[in-house]
C-alpha cells in the first residue's frame, strides 16, 4: 500500500470515529436501536451492493467489499458500533448513516487488506454504501423485516404452544364439572375444560387474526428513496431490491404498492400491533382467571392448583403466589402501553414522512420479543401444570344455590327463588329449604338438581 493510501485511510478511519462518537454523544444514552434492526439495515445495504454492481453503477470490488462487510454485521460482529439509541432523529436517519459508516469503514479495511500495491478508492458510506437509497425508505424496509422475521421466528409458536396446552387441558378436564361464576358471584355449572376451552379457543382466534395480518409487513417501500417519488434511484431497482431481499430470507416480499402512503405512514406496523394488544388483552383476562381460580390455599376458591417454583414471602412462611401470572400481567400492561405509544405516533405521519419510526419499531419489537418469551415461559412453568382440586370443586358445587336455575322450568322462577332465599337465609341446603316448602317430593328434586343434566 502506498504512504498516500495509508494517511487517507488513517483519516477517513479518525474522522469516522469521530463521527460515530458525535452521533452517540448527541443521544440519549440508554435503549439501543433493537440488533434485529441493525442486521435488517445490513441487510438490505448487503443487496443494494448485489443489485448496484449488476447495473454497473458499483465496481465488483467495492461491491464485494461491501457485501462482506455486511454480513459481518448480519452474523453479529461489530454491535459495539451501533452505540446510538432510540431517542434520536425520527425518521431513524442517525442509525441508518451509522450503519452505512460502519459498512464503508470495513469495507475499506477489506480493500485494503486485499491490495496494497497501489492506490485504492475508498468506499464512502453514501456515495457507494447508501446508493439508490434514502434513510427514508430503508428504515421503514428495515422495521418490516425486522418485525415480520421476529413474528415468525418468536411469537407464533409460543402462542401455538400455548393454545395446544389449553386444549388437551380443556380435554382432559371436560367433565369435572364446577360452580361457573359471573359477576365474581356464584353461577350455573360448568365443566373446568369448558373454561379452559375459552382460553384455548382466544387463543386460536388470536394466531389466526396474527397470521392473516403480518404478511402486511412483507411490503416494502425500498426504491421510493426520501418521499416516495425514487429520486436518486433508478428504475427496477425497488424491484430488484425486493426480488433479492425475499430470496435472501426465503420469504415472498413484494414493492409497496404505493410508496408514498408508506413512507409517510406506518400502518402495517400499527395494525398488526393491534393484534398483539388483543393478545395481551386475553393473556391478562387468562391469567386473572387462573389466579382467582388458584387462590387460597385455604381461604381462597382454590379449585385448582398451579406449580410453585419459588418462595413467596420473605415474612410469611410456606406462602406461595401465583408469579407466573403475575409476570404476564406485567408483560400484557406494558404492550398496553406501547399500543398507545405506537398509535399516537402512528398518527403523527406529517405529510410525507413519519417521524417517530424509532420508537415505534421499539415499541413493537419489545411488545413481540416480551409476549414470546413471557407466553413461553408461563407455559412451561405455570400453564402445562394446571391441575384440578377435586375436593374443594366438589364442595363448592354441593353448597352451589344456583343449582336452582334448572327448577325454573319445573316449578317457575318466583318458587325457585324462595327455595334459594330460605336455602341462604337459613344456612341450609337447597335439598333441606325444598324439603321444608313442599315444591318437590324427594324423587323429583333429586332427578332434576342433576349438575350433569346442566351443562
């Protein structure tokens, strides 16, 4: 290498230092752009090389050289360079430029290592790493694949797992029947697989909504450059671009129908967070559900037992709480939250660019990435462990005044209610309180207070 290409790249490499270093002092320093993120950028930078060396806009070896350096960055090397977090510029620009200074920064280390003889052109993160492309384009491009690869891989087969368990639960427990309750009152039998069925059946409604919603997120506005019009890129390279990018993940992405709409807005990342509200709205109503179900263990309704793994007091001894569902109840208030967060972003899509994409991609990559780990682990450590408590189900279903219900068609409702008013006020059963108002004789009361003939 030449005393000339030795100081160049020495000052390019100080000055690119200095730049990522302005960048990341320039930010708040906590909450790091999401590494799936980062690989998505890499990514697409990866095949604009391919897809600008095969119009011969870019020499095969910088193409090259680039290629290599991203997918460095796609196996995981280099991550102490992506210092800068969320709290940045809102259409992702920093992080985008960050990337392509790291790429053109390797790259050029790759070149030169390569060939020392003479002088080489160093690759310039823009006029060769970001070529035919804007910040405005690629991230969102990014913040799809990102999102839709994280469904895929994380959240769809928790959720199946789930509902799986849920539903040998439902099968095994069909006929335990018990008292249902509504209004947290008592209420006409049920069987507890009937219960656990609702569970199971939410969510299955839920995976199915997940998987006919995210192939939303395979559109992608790559090509439509800063407001969508494609300025500075050049024809059929959207096309291109997206043709490589769904061979290189072996999935069917296709060119945004209308790359103005998506650059200025960021609505498959809204609706399908949607979904995972929902998920989390059920996720809490199923793990409420199991936590009264479960408490006790004396004086509580205790009808069915979950696993305990660990202490529950650091004063009370032997107690044991219901962690699992309470994790989950953390998790589901925090999507919660950030379908909030991303809806009033969402909203905030001013003309033709969206600048809230960071915290929106944040938002929705920790909403996946918490339910499938949360979902998962409740399945393991509290879900597939559910067991009845057959004595105290029991109990309950014997001292049940709602048994009374059936009566209605036998007696009216006016006569079934004085039966469960003598019952209650009197502390006695629904069997003893008919006994004493002469309703029923013995043989027909018995036939018709049958749980089994009421579900």
């Amino acid at each position: 290498m030449s005393l000339s290409s030795k100081k160049n790249f020495s000052k390019n490499h100080e000055e690119s230092e200095m730049i990522l270093k302005d960048r990341s002092e320039n930010s708040i320093y906590f909450e790091k752009i999401p590494s799936i993120l980062i690989r998505s950028i890499a990514l697409i930078k990866k095949v604009a090389a391919q897809v600008n060396y095969s119009f011969k806009i870019l020499d095969r070896k910088k193409s090259l050289a680039i290629v290599e350096a991203a997918e460095e960055i796609i196996s995981g090397k280099h991550e102490e360079k992506f210092s800068l977090t969320v709290w940045q510029m809102g259409s992702g620009t920093q992080t985008n430029m960050n990337v392509n200074q790291v790429i053109a920064d390797r790259a050029n280390q790759i070149l030169l290592s390569k060939d020392r003889s003479c002088f080489i052109q160093l690759v310039h993160p823009i006029d060769h790493v970001n070529r035919g492309q804007s910040s405005n384009d690629v991230f969102l491009s990014a913040m799809h694949i990102a999102s839709f690869l994280s469904i895929k891989k994380n959240l769809l087969n928790s959720i199946e797992i789930l509902k799986n368990t849920f539903k040998k639960k439902s099968k095994d427990f069909y006929k335990v029947i018990k008292v249902g309750r509504t209004h947290l009152q008592d209420a006409v039998p049920i069987t507890l697989g009937q219960e656990i069925s609702a569970w199971s059946t939410s969510l299955s409604s839920h995976l199915k909504d997940l998987k006919k919603i995210i192939p939303d997120l395979l559109e992608l506005p790559i090509g439509g450059t800063a407001v969508g019009t494609g300025i500075n890129s050049f024809p059929n390279f959207d096309k291109m671009m997206v043709n490589q990018i769904s061979n290189s993940l072996n999935t069917d992405f296709f060119v945004s129908i209308n790359k103005f709409e998506s650059i200025s807005t960021c609505r498959a990342i809204i609706s399908v967070h949607s979904i995972l509200k929902c998920l989390a709205i059920s996720m809490m109503k199923i793990t409420n559900d199991i936590k009264i179900l479960a408490s006790g263990p004396r004086c509580g309704i205790g009808e069915i037992f979950i696993p305990n793994h660990e202490i529950g007091s650091s004063i009370m001894p032997g107690k044991m709480n219901p962690t699992q569902c309470e994790v989950m109840n953390m998790i589901c208030a925090q999507v919660l939250g950030n379908d909030v967060s991303i809806n009033f972003g969402g909203s905030l899509g001013i003309l033709e660019l969206n600048t809230f994409r960071p915290m929106i991609i944040n938002n929705f990559l920790q909403s996946i990435r918490i339910l499938s780990e949360g979902i998962s682990n409740f399945d393991k450590y509290c879900a597939s462990g559910i067991q009845p408590n057959y004595k105290r189900i029991n109990e309950f279903l014997k001292k049940s005044l709602m048994l009374a219900t059936i009566l209605n068609e036998k007696i009216g409702y006016d006569r079934s209610a004085k039966i469960v008013k003598k019952a209650y006020e009197e502390d006695i059963t629904l069997f003893e309180a008919n006994q004493k108002l002469g309703y029923l004789t013995e043989e027909e009361f018995l036939d018709w207070i049958d749980p089994k003939k009421m579900i």
